[in-house]
C-alpha cells in the first residue's frame, strides 16, 4: 500500500464498532481501521498524531505480544499502525458518512492525527486457498461470542450470577432501556458448551436475532446484519435465498420455504464445524477434549430443554479457536465483585506512588513483561500491590477476550480440487475451504473496571426486580423455542467437508 499515493475512492465503508470505523479497499483484501470521537467533544479531546499513533501500536503490540501467545498464532492477525495523509483521511471521512449507520453518528472519525490500523480483510480467504472453478464469492460469519462460562468467585453476592450468565441477564436491562426491542434468546454457553446441538440452537438464535453479534459477508459485502426494525422472518428468507447456491444444487425441486430451511441448517452446520475443528488433531473422532470443571455450565435463562442441558456434552476439543477463547476469559476467576477490592489497593498505592504507574505497566507497554505479569501473577493474595497488580491484569486480557470476534471465512471447493484428507471433516458433499481468525483484541483501559463494577450491580439487581418472585417469563419464553424459520437440531453425520487454511 503507497501511502502517497491514497485515494478515497479506492476504498468504501465497512463498518464501526463503538471507537473505530472500518473501510475496505475495493480491489485488495485491506482494511483500515480509525479512531472515532463523540461530537460533544471532538474538538477537545482529539488526540496529537504522536499519541493516536502510540495509541494504535499499543493495540498492534497488544495483540501480537500478549493476546497471540494465550490464544494461538494460527488465529491472529496483528496489523500495522500506518500514517496516512490528512487530505486523504478528511476526503474518506465525507465519502462514508453517508453509508453510517444514524445510531453511530454521536461520534466523528478521526481525521486530525492522519492514523490508522492497517489489517487484512478476514471476511475473504487468501489467494492461496483452493476455490470452486464456479467461482462464487467467498462467504464470512462474524461471531461475536461473549462470555462463556458462569463466574464460580466466593466473592459473589448474588446467587443468581452462578445460574444465569451476564449476557442473559445484560439483554434484559439493554431491552428495558431502549438499546433494543427485542429480546436475544442466544445464550454464550449454550456455543461454548462443545455439544453441537446446543451450539446448533446458539447459532440460531443469533441468526434470529443478530444485535451486534452476528453478521455474514459475501464477497467482503455485508449481506445480513441487526436490523432492529425488521421483518425478522423476510430477513431470513432473503439470506436464504443468498445461500442458496452454496448448499443446495441447482436442479433442486424444493420450495422456497424448504429450501430456506435447508440452507440455513447447513450454514449451522458448517459454522459448527469450523468453530470444533483443530489443526493439532485434525481427525474429528480423535478430539482430544477440555472440560469445564469450575461452576456451572448450563444456563437458567437458555431456552433448551432441561434434560439436554442435564444430559449433554459439556467440553470443547483442545485448541479450537471456542476452547482458546473461553480459557483466556476464565482468567477472570475472582468476578468484578472479587476484583474491586484489588482494583482499590492498585488505586490507593497510585495515588501514594503515581510513579509507579509506568513499573506496573498500568497502560502498557504491551510487551513480554506484560505477559509475565498476567501468567505468573500468585494463586493467593499475599497483600502485595504487585499480586493486586497481576489480577488486574488478568481480567483486563479476559475482558477482551469477552468482547472480541471469531471470523469464520469459507469457500467451495470444486470436485477436481486437492484436498489434505487429514484436514477433512466427513468426506462428504458440499465442500468448503475455511479459514478462523480472532479480531477486535484492543486492551481494556485500566480505568475501566469501575465502570464494570458499576455496571455489574445495575444488570444483576434490575434482573432480579424483573424475573423474581418467579421466573414465569422463562417458562414462556420457553415455548418460543420451536417456533422458527428453521430447525435448530443436531445431526449425527455433518453434510460438509471443511479444509482449513491460515491466511
């Protein structure tokens, strides 16, 4: 990419999450990621070049010496911290303001520093990677999968927190205040419980109900995403009819509503799949499986039936990218109720020693010493600011576990393409190449845990005013379960090949 030589035109817009809006170039699998500001204050509280540049390298440093080492190499892309001319960055910020969604608008794109995050587009598969000679665009599925296990802390006060898991809880008080108008029946643990029938309804659900947690690409163009105003049904049904030519063949006899649900079912299907497989062991009958041994591991507020969640698989396979995710997230083993009181030691000893702020790495550098803090920090608290230190530490890095992305990028294979059959997952038709890649691995500031603590308490007491003193509404929310587009259930032999690639 020559820098010199940008021009906006040869980019478009692709989306933004709360502090950074993304664009894609229109011919290289490139994207550029910006800071964002609110309007109320972006004339004050703009960064200078040199800070918004350090700002963007402490993420790129975060992600490669800290976030790559706990969930592996094969599934994070660093990027780049780039400079790019102000001219260019002005030019862009007018060509994509029209294509902003209004609910994003509160805020504006950086275009005073003139930096960037450079990235590769993890929503196309690289050059290398074998493709249909039908030449049908690649298809992506962005997951955003959240938390994934129920806090087991002997510092919980509510007892509910051990039953029912932060999302479940979250779309309760997001509903009551305006953030949506509908209610996600998608329940993290039910995905990260490793039994794909469970995985298979998760799925579902987000595909009902996407919010900010799901969204499918096809050729980089985003074809399905929240709409919260939507005819959820006709949504489907449209992103049905886009994968259709992927999972159903050409002379098939079937009606549109059938087909829709076929599709849709092998788009589980193949999600499933990529989200279990691992390249350590490739054979999908020698799994070697990772158990989820502290607290619970089912959900009150999951609308599966109660013998399934008694009776299911609850592990993961080693090292697939769930299993990565979900043992970086359990480093937060204290609950923010655990945490907050170490959270006040660090703070006191700040105010005491503010120079002790750059020893301990309150905001970086991101580098091995960093690392060291958050693998080696002690089992018990010795009541040393360095033990309080480390704990922090810890639930900053599961923070952004929670709160990151799973890209999961797939292509056909045609007949006559050479496949590894270690890398197969059923020989059987349709045939996919994929590819699994981990994004949106920003550090959580240090001076956010107040926030959480706060957060925390309003989530948890406005949950329990709505559901006690009895949950009724579960029970009726229950009986929504069967009532969908498609079907959620679990076959025993999975209709795709998989072949995995890195990119």
């Amino acid at each position: 990419m020559e820098l010199d030589k940008m021009d906006e035109n040869d980019w478009k817009y692709h989306g933004e999450g709360n502090k950074s809006l993304v664009v894609s170039h229109v011919q290289h699998a490139r994207v550029l990621r910006l800071l964002k500001y609110s309007t109320e204050d972006a004339e004050n509280s703009h960064k200078t070049t040199e800070q918004a540049f350090r700002h963007i390298q402490n993420i790129v440093d975060y992600s490669q010496n800290v976030m790559k080492p706990l969930l592996g190499e094969k599934f994070i892309h660093n990027g780049e911290a780039v400079k790019l001319p102000l001219d260019f960055v002005r030019q862009l910020s007018l060509k994509v303001q029209q294509e902003r969604p209004e609910s994003r608008c509160d805020k504006v794109m950086d275009t005073l520093s003139g930096c960037a995050l450079c990235l590769p587009n993890l929503t196309q598969l690289s050059s290398c990677c074998c493709c249909s000679r039908e030449h049908r665009p690649p298809l992506c599925i962005e997951i955003k999968p959240k938390c994934g296990f129920l806090p087991a802390s002997r510092h919980i006060t509510k007892d509910i927190k051990r039953k029912v898991c932060r999302f479940c809880m979250h779309q309760h008080f997001k509903l009551a205040n305006g953030k949506w108008k509908r209610l996600s029946h998608y329940c993290p643990l039910d995905l990260f419980s490793g039994n794909k029938q469970r995985m298979s309804l998760a799925i579902k659900h987000l595909i009902e109900e996407p919010q900010n947690n799901f969204n499918i690409f096809k050729g980089g163009e985003c074809i399905y995403t929240c709409n919260d105003d939507a005819d959820v049904l006709q949504d489907l049904d449209e992103l049905a009819q886009h994968l259709r030519p992927y999972f159903l063949p050409s002379g098939s006899l079937l009606s549109r509503q059938q087909s829709s649900k076929v599709v849709l079912n092998e788009l589980i299907q193949v999600i499933v799949s990529a989200l279990l497989s691992t390249w350590d062991c490739p054979r999908s009958g020698q799994l070697r499986k990772t158990h989820l041994s502290e607290g619970r591991v089912t959900c009150e507020a999951s609308l599966l039936h109660r013998d399934l969640l008694r009776n299911g698989n609850h592990c993961l396979p080693k090292d697939c990218v769930l299993d990565k995710i979900l043992s970086t997230q359990m480093l937060d083993n204290l609950d923010i109720e655990g945490l907050s009181p170490l959270f006040k030691r660090v703070e006191q000893h700040l105010q005491m020693f503010p120079k002790e702020r750059c020893r301990l790495q309150m905001d970086g550098p991101y580098n091995a010493s960093f690392l060291e803090k958050v693998q080696n920090c002690p089992a018990e608290d010795d009541g040393s600011i360095e033990y309080a230190v480390g704990k922090v530490h810890q639930y900053r890095v599961a923070m952004t576990a929670k709160d990151c992305s799973i890209m999961v990028a797939i292509a056909t294979c045609g007949e006559d393409d050479g496949l590894d059959q270690s890398l197969e997952i059923q020989p059987t038709k349709p045939r996919f190449t994929c590819s699994v890649s981990i994004l949106d691995l920003d550090p959580k500031p240090y001076e956010s845990i107040s926030h959480q603590s706060r957060l925390d308490y309003k989530i948890v007491n406005h949950y329990l005013r709505r559901t006690q003193p009895n949950n009724q509404e579960l029970d009726n929310l229950e009986e929504l379960a069967n009532q969908s587009l498609f079907l959620g259930r679990d076959r025993d032999g999975e209709d795709c090949t998989l072949v995995f690639h890195p990119v």
